[in-house]
C-alpha cells in the first residue's frame, strides 16, 4: 500500500452514472433525486477493506431478494461488478468547516479507484439508509500516488452547473483534471472516459464533507463515485455498461458478460497526456475468486 487509510468515504460525483442508474431504476424523470444537484452525495465506507492492486477478490455473500414476494436468501452476489473511479488522499489535517480552496490545499494525491459493488445485494438492502454490505467487499487503489503538485498543469473546470451551488462548495478555479481512463475486462479495453467528466471535484467533495464539523485525518480516502462519459463504451461501471443485466456486453474474443465471472480480472488505468509526455497511475488490477463453498455455520 502506498499510505496507510485513515478513513474511507465514496461520493457520487458523476453526473452521467447518477442519471443512467436513476433512469433504469426510477425513470429518466426521476433519475436525479432532488438533492443530487445541489451537493455530492457520499457514504463512509471501510478502510479495512481498501487493498492494493494485485489483490484478489473473492466473490461476496450476503442478503439477496427472493423471487416476487419470497423471503430473502443468503447466497453469493450473482451481480457482482465494478466501479472506475479516482480517489483522493487528505495530506493535511483538520478539525472543522473547510473553504473548497483549503480543501484544495489539503489533498496530497490522487490514485485510480476500483469500487467493487455487488448489486444485487445493493438493491436489497439501500432503502432507506444507502449502501453498506454491497459495497463492504473490497476496494481496489493503484499502486502509486500521483502528487496533486504534478498534476496542476492538468487541471480543468468542472461541467457546466445545471443549477448555482451553495457558497461552502462553489467553484473558484478549475479544480478538475484532465486524466484519460480506461477499463479493461481479461485484457480486453471495454471504456474509455476522462475525469473531466465528474460534476464535483475531489475539493468540492473534501470542503462538502468538511461542513459538519467532521475532522478530516492525514491518509483519508475520498472517492469520486463511477465516472463515465454520455455514450455507452465510456461508461465505468458494467451496470451501466449492460444496462442492467438487460444488454449483455460482447468481448472481442466473442464471450459475453452482464457482470463479473468468476476467475475474471478488471484492469483500470490512467494517465495525464502532456505535449511529450505522460503522467501515469499504474494498474489497478484484481481478480474475482469463486465464493466459499459455504457460508459459516
């Protein structure tokens, strides 16, 4: 591991998967919920589960929904997927309200981020309060951390605001980066997208995190949610990718896949282009392992 995570929160901050998943759920007049515009939605995850590239990840169990109105069974997650994302690392601590320019000061780095999410497990259990065991499994980072100095001649402003933000997290200067992504499934590339694409920069997410009063520690991990682009082969995350489960993706090599096959392997990676040269993340890789034969007595 490159640093020790203190603490481990996953936003939201993509506006295109936020509209793709509300519009498969709730329909497209309903794919935003009230808030999502206003604010980045986030959730506090686990650092005990956030491993490094290479790691294997074994297939999850938990609460599944039964057919219609069947009482829920516990077996392994049979839509276990992916989520491409850049995550933030707080190199400066505090204790209080963060301005979205101290926020900015305070972040050291940034690496790749793979949210492994089972969503089957995720649709039964997020009402009311949000994900918790769908998303409790693991979470994969790249091996090194991009400084946020090296990536300064990189940065760019976020999207145009649908609607004006509260002072505490408004832009003052473009706070986004311009990072080329990509997500490859056994080798073979199924998206492409930039990080210019997410609606709140890692700063507004630390200052909005920040408001309550939270303390903030050195090693923290923010997460910026999937990030994808408008059209279907930039989308980071294989619910959105297969709609669903509804449009099976076809691989080069002819197989298909709605989710993760067992024995699988997920590879995000990422760089910052500049006229010559190019700044890289490293991998973020892991394979899925087959579930334990049996859950504990």
């Amino acid at each position: 591991m490159p640093f020790r995570v203190s603490e481990y929160t996953d936003f939201y901050a993509g506006r295109h998967p936020a509209t793709n998943v509300g519009t498969m759920f709730r329909g497209p007049e309903n794919a935003l919920p009230p808030n999502w515009l206003h604010m980045p939605i986030g959730y506090n995850g686990r650092a005990s589960s956030v491993v490094i590239s290479g790691t294997p990840i074994r297939r999850p169990w938990g609460q599944l929904k039964g057919k219609d109105h069947d009482a829920p069974i516990l077996a392994p997650s049979r839509r276990f997927d992916i989520e491409l994302e850049l995550g933030a690392i707080v190199g400066v601590p505090s204790d209080g309200p963060l301005s979205v320019d101290a926020a900015d000061a305070a972040i050291f780095g940034y690496v790749l981020l793979n949210d492994w999410s089972a969503r089957d497990i995720q649709a039964w259990e997020y009402q009311p309060l949000g994900p918790f065991q769908a998303k409790a499994t693991a979470t994969t980072i790249s091996p090194w951390i991009v400084t946020a100095a090296a990536l300064m001649p990189f940065r760019c402003a976020t999207p145009e605001r649908a609607k004006p933000l509260l002072p505490h997290i408004a832009d003052t200067t473009p706070m986004n980066h311009k990072i080329a992504l990509q997500v490859a499934l056994n080798g073979h590339t199924i998206a492409h997208t930039n990080a210019d694409e997410l609606y709140y920069s890692a700063p507004q997410q630390l200052a909005h995190h920040a408001s309550s009063g939270c303390p903030m520690r050195t090693g923290d991990l923010l997460g910026s949610g999937t990030i994808s682009g408008p059209v279907k082969d930039q989308r980071g995350s294989l619910l959105e990718l297969s709609w669903g489960g509804a449009e099976p993706l076809t691989l080069p090599n002819g197989a298909t896949r709605t989710f993760l096959d067992d024995g699988d392997t997920i590879t995000l990676s990422g760089s910052a282009r500049g006229d010559g040269f190019r700044i890289g993340f490293g991998p973020c890789s892991g394979q899925v392992l087959a579930a334990n034969d049996t859950f504990p007595d």
